[in-house]
C-alpha cells in the first residue's frame, strides 16, 4: 500500500463533468447510448479529473465520479429492482397525496435532485459499483486512491418508499440488510483490488439533527418514512457498522456534511457537529471527512481517536481561499486533533450533482493548489 506524507491533500470525490460527459450522461439516460461509447466518454472525464489532481499535487485521488449522475442514484445503473422515480411517478405512487404534495412544496431541493433511485424488487448486483472505476483509475496513476461510495443509510433511506418497495422487503430494515450486504460485498471487493481509502457518504445524517421535525430533506423518498431521529441513528450506526468491518485493513472513512446542491448558503443546512458527536464515535470508522470551511459549520468538533478529514475550502465560491488562510484553518483544528491524523479536503465535492456542479474545474484546480501549497507549509513547520 502507497504512503502518505503529513497533511495528505485529497477531495470529498466528484469532480465537475465536461459538456461531453454531461451530454453522454443524458443519451444513456434515455438509452441513446451504447455502453461502449458512454464509458469511452467516461474515462476521458476520469482522465482529465485526474490530471487536475496531479497537477494541484494532491496526495490521495479520486476518478471524480465521473461514471455517476450524482453520488447516490447512480446505483439504479448497477442494481437489479432499482428503478429511478421522477417526482410525479412517486406521487403517482404514495398513498397520502395530499400530504406528499404538501411535503413537496416545502422542499428545498429542485427538482433535478431528486429523480430517486426507489427499490422496486429484489436488489441484486448487476456491475460493480466502483471496482471496475477503481481498477481503471490505477492503470493510470501510481498515487494513494480514494474509492467513494454511497453510504448503506443513505441508500436504504432513499430507496425505502413503502408503497414499491413493501412487496419485496417487509420493512425498512429487511431493505437495509440487503444493501448492507450489496456494499459489504463491494467493500471486500475494493479491498482486494488495492483502494486506499473506501469513503462512505452520509449526508442525511445531519438532516437528522438539524431539521428537529421540519421538512426539509435530501430526498423525497425519505419523507414516506419519518421516524425519530434517534431511532434513526442508531439504524444508521448499526447498518454503517456492518459495511465497514468489510474493509479490513483498508482506511475508511465517513463524509458527512449539510448539503451540496446549492451556492446559495442560506438554503443549506447549518449546525455544528456537536449533536453527532456520541454517534460518530459509535461508528468504528478510521476517519470523518466533515466541512468547516464555511461558517454554517460551526466550531471543529473533538475526532476522538478518529482521523479528521478537515474540509478547508468552499466548493461552492469562486473565491479561492489562499494558502495562508487555509494554513491557519488547520492549525486552528490542530487544537482539537493531534498532526498525525489530519487530512485536508475541501468541504464536498465540486460537482456532486452532474447538471448542477458548484464548481468550474478551472477554479476546483486552483483551489485544490491552494490546498497543497498549505500542506507544504504546515510540512515545513
Ligand atoms: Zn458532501
């Protein structure tokens, strides 16, 4: 396994799609597409994301997600009995339509969020969901990569819609033991091929503790299904559990943040990590990757014995934050965590949402030089 050097640079995953990509995307969406061809277009994407990555000198890379819509209803691709629902086939669906409708006008995520992958039959691994990217990104790059994917809470909240789903799994849970199993499987699997790093994303965790009853979701599927947050976490913790201890020896890590859809500040989630804070510690994984580039982020909250992955600039701002200024961002969390187990990443991905990137890849590089020139700063320190 490749070594890292102190303060390793890395990203949250997604790396803006070029206008090719973005077009290739939409014609395999509508089938207009061969396989063949989407997946050339693809690993150009991969190929320039990449590139972007060394030339910044990032430490840790990923493919940029290139292969993916967005970094969770790409699964519908890969799994039998997943099937991507527009807004008005769900309500098509739902029994409470009034109540659906009402949900759906406080939403706070347009609607190009929310085509949502819904578990339709028996969920059963059709391609791999990240080992053959992870494979091709290695022919190409001897550096340390991160593997993202689609945490097991995240996927089963979203694909959990009773009125589909019920017909195949009698509960949520049931639905949850068979995406645990879909992801510990590719887990192993990334294991043996060589990742570095496995990253699970998390975001709704914080949705969870933020909203305290009010409806303002990632997606719509979860509003079916709303439990007790506490409830809900301990499902998270425990389903998170069972997926990690499939990476073995492989550092994992978990990314959880409030929200990338928008460059509009005020509409994203806010808070500090304190209320998860007993719940991360539960979760027996090696790092948190966690925004606090922003103010929404509140005060570093204490890792424990984990790695923190120190979200250090905004993927949502034209600005680019200088060197300085990051350096002195993580000498600030340096209070809260020993040298040895920090990380620096921006807040989220550049482009989580292929139509809708927050980023140019023209800034999203200058940024992510900014980040190692601090890194080469605190390394001389
Ligand atoms: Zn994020």
């Amino acid at each position: 396994m490749s070594t890292l050097p102190l303060f390793p640079v890395t990203t949250v995953g997604s790396w803006p799609r070029s206008p090719d990509l973005l077009r290739a995307l939409r014609e395999r969406r509508h089938g207009t597409l061969s396989a063949a061809r989407f997946r050339e277009v693809a690993r150009a994407g991969v190929r320039e994301a990449l590139r972007a990555q060394e030339l910044a000198g990032v430490d840790l890379v990923t493919d940029g997600e290139q292969t993916r819509d967005n970094f969770y209803s790409f699964v519908a691709e890969k799994l039998d009995g997943v099937q991507l629902m527009t807004l008005a086939e769900m309500l098509e669906l739902v029994e409470d339509k009034a109540g659906f409708r009402q949900l759906l006008d406080t939403l706070d995520v347009p609607a190009f969020a929310i085509s949502n992958p819904t578990c339709v039959g028996e969920l059963k691994l059709r391609a791999p969901l990240a080992v053959d990217d992870l494979d091709y990104l290695r022919t190409l790059t001897a550096r340390p990569i991160k593997v993202t994917l689609p945490g097991p809470y995240l996927l089963t909240r979203a694909m959990w819609v009773p009125e589909a789903t019920g017909k195949v799994y009698p509960d949520k849970e049931a639905l949850g033991e068979a995406v645990v199993g879909i992801l510990r499987d590719e887990v192993e699997r990334l294991a043996r091929a060589g990742a570095d790093f496995i990253q699970l994303d998390e975001p709704v965790l914080t949705e969870l503790v933020f909203t305290q009853g009010r409806t303002r979701t990632f997606m719509c599927a979860a509003l079916a299904a709303r439990n007790d947050p506490q409830e809900e976490l301990e499902f998270a913790v425990s389903l998170l559990g069972r997926v990690l201890e499939a990476a073995g020896d492989v550092r994992t890590g978990l990314h959880v943040c409030r929200g990338n859809w928008s460059r509009d500040e005020s509409t994203l989630l806010s808070g500090s990590y304190a209320p998860l804070a007993t719940w991360f510690e539960r979760v027996r994984v090696r790092q948190l990757v966690l925004e606090y580039a922003t103010p929404r982020a509140g005060e570093v909250v204490p890792a424990g014995d984990k790695e923190l992955g120190l979200g250090v600039v905004n993927p949502r701002s034209d600005a680019v934050e200088t060197p300085a200024e990051i350096r002195d961002r993580v000498r600030a969390a340096l209070r809260h965590v020993p040298v040895e187990r920090l990380f620096l990443n921006p807040d989220c991905g550049f482009g989580t949402f292929a139509a809708r990137p927050m980023n140019s890849p023209e800034v999203a590089a200058r940024k992510l030089a900014a980040m190692t020139e601090a890194a080469r700063m605190l390394r001389g320190e």
